[in-house]
C-alpha cells in the first residue's frame, strides 16, 4: 500500500508529487538517509522525501506496466513557510508556487504520451484508487480503534507503551501524564489530548 499525495499525467511525463509542510530551515541531500528540518533552535529529523517518493514512483509504475515506456519523475513540493536552505538534489525540489514552472520546464520532452494514453493512464489510476478505497477505510477504522484504545488505558491511568502506571506531572507548559517507569520508559502524554 502506497500513499500518494498527487499525480499529474501530462504530455511530457507522469509527474509523482509529494508535498511536504514544514516550517523553519530546511537541510538535505539527495541520497541520505534524513533530511533536517531547524525551527525554533531545534533539530527534527524527517525520513528522505525524495527516497520517501521514490518508493511511490516504484508503485506506480508496477500498477502501470504497460506503460513502462513512459516516463516517470518525482517532485518534491514544500508548502509550508519552510525555506529549502541547503538543498542540493537532482530530484526536483520545490516551493508549491514554482511547481507549474518545474512542470512545464519538461515541454520539450512533449511527445512522450499520448491524449489517447493520458486518458488511459488516468482511468487506471481511477480504478486502483477505488478499490483502494475500501483499504483506507479498513486503515482509518484501525487507527481510530488504536486510538481508542490509547484512551481508554490513559483513563485508568496505564501507560499505553509499556503497561506500567501513569502519574500526573508537571513541568515548564503545564501538566502532563507520565510513565511511572521513566526513565526507562519515556511515555507521556499531555492532559486531555492522549497521543
Ligand atoms: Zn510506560
């Protein structure tokens, strides 16, 4: 199962979009394994997007196999207040204002797919993505039944990680739960929003 956030077929190329929303300075490179994101004086770590989006190109070009001739390019697309500070990629990574640009930037490449098999591609994808449908329902039924779950234990004040207690805390924002086995276990959750 595959999450794609947008395809756009054109004449030039299947374009496979993956958008990210992220505030702050942005860090990374083509190949590593995590890009940084800096906001506020601290370091997040979030996993490769161009490898993240390269694992969806993948997908779709399985689900497409008659279409293997056709090309296939990945994009990445920043929508966030996020400035991209030392990206260097081969992989196209942009802000969402600039994305038309990137797209059209491939016109040259214009006899690559047909209006007949543009259509044909789009109602492929159409097909895959009801049967895939019922699948996300089953997906979002489980994590609602997780999330649930979660609640309930923090209610009786169990930890939902490790199975030990909870005890109220409270620190520099306010009060929260946590595990009773911290250290060793580093659960905590803030009052009334369990995650
Ligand atoms: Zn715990």
């Amino acid at each position: 199962m595959s999450q794609i956030d947008h395809i756009v077929i054109s004449p030039y190329a299947v374009f496979v979009i993956e958008t990210k929303n992220y505030s702050g300075w942005i860090f990374g490179s083509e190949d590593s394994e995590y890009w940084v994101q800096s906001f506020r004086k601290k370091k997040v770590r979030f996993r490769n997007p161009i490898k993240q989006n390269w694992g969806h190109v993948y997908a779709l070009q399985e689900a497409l196999p008659e279409y293997k001739r056709v090309p296939f390019h990945s994009i990445i697309v920043f929508t966030g207040s996020g400035l991209l500070k030392n990206v260097n990629t081969t992989t196209d990574v942009t802000y969402d204002n600039h994305l038309y640009d990137t797209i059209i930037g491939y016109e040259e490449d214009i006899e690559n797919i047909t209006a007949e098999d543009m259509e044909l591609i789009a109602n492929k994808l159409k097909e895959i993505t009801i049967t895939d449908e019922i699948a996300r329902e089953q997906h979002i039924k489980q994590i609602r039944s997780n999330i649930e779950n979660t609640q309930t234990k923090i209610r009786a004040m169990i930890c939902p990680k490790c199975g030990g207690t909870l005890a109220k805390r409270s620190g520099p924002y306010g009060e929260f739960y946590g595990c009773s086995s911290y250290p060793k276990c580093r659960y905590k959750t803030k009052l009334g929003s369990p995650n």
